[in-house]
C-alpha cells in the first residue's frame, strides 16, 4: 500500500470521525500487516491504540471485517486462539476494522476504536471507500 493511499484513507477517517463528534484511533496496515499510518485523533484513551491495531490485524490476515472475527471469536474460539498467536498476540476480535480488498486480494486494513464498535467501524469504512474499496 502507498504512503498516498493510506493517507487519503486516514484522511477520510479523520472527517468521519469529526461528523460523528469522537475520538478514535486509527491504525491502516498493509497486507503484510505491517504499520503503514496511525494516528490517535482528537486524543482518544491510549489503550484505544492497540485495539485500533489488534482488529486492523485480524482484518489484514483473514480478509474479513473484524465484526466476522468477533462473531468466530463467540463461536469458535479455538480459532480465535489460533489466529491470535499466529499474530503475536495482535488480535482483538471486535467490530470495528474492515479488510482493504482489491481484484487481487487483500492489500491492507483499517482499525478504529475510541468510539462504540458500530461507530468504530462506520469511520472504518469510510477510509476504505476513500479508497474505492
């Protein structure tokens, strides 16, 4: 993922988030999972940090919003236990993050927290379709 992209998607996080008058984290990973931008926006409580990057985690790695994982994590949480070791411990099943696929696959993700789940994963969306995905 380009630094460019991910700053237009971070970009239209931030002016969800201001529409919806909270705080939050957000953290966009490549597909590789790795760190491309974060930001704790409007200075939101620090553990809203490494959820933020817990449930884009799980999204790059699977391809799936973490409102899925969280769903596998109620019903199969020998899976989740799998899934949080093959991320070192980077794994927070909750809503709130959705995968950036394209025609080839899954380039990266966008996790938010700081607000409720359902609010956390609108201003998720809303960078991904910044993006066009």
């Amino acid at each position: 993922m380009k630094s460019a992209d991910a700053k237009r998607a971070l970009d239209a996080c931030r002016a969800k988030a201001t529409e919806i008058g909270k705080p939050v984290s957000i953290c966009i990973l490549d597909g590789a999972g790795l760190m491309v931008m974060f930001e704790r926006f409007n200075d939101p409580p620090p553990q809203t940090a490494i959820v933020a990057e817990g449930k884009a985690a799980g999204a790059a790695l699977t391809g799936r919003p973490s409102a899925a994982l969280q769903q596998i994590a109620d019903n199969r949480p020998m899976m989740a236990h799998a899934l949080a070791a093959r991320l070192g411990g980077r794994f927070v099943p909750l809503q709130g993050a959705v995968p950036l696929n394209d025609a080839n696959g899954t380039v990266g993700a966008i996790g938010v927290s700081g607000a409720t789940s359902e609010e956390d994963e609108t201003i998720a969306k809303a960078g991904a379709a910044a993006l066009g995905m």
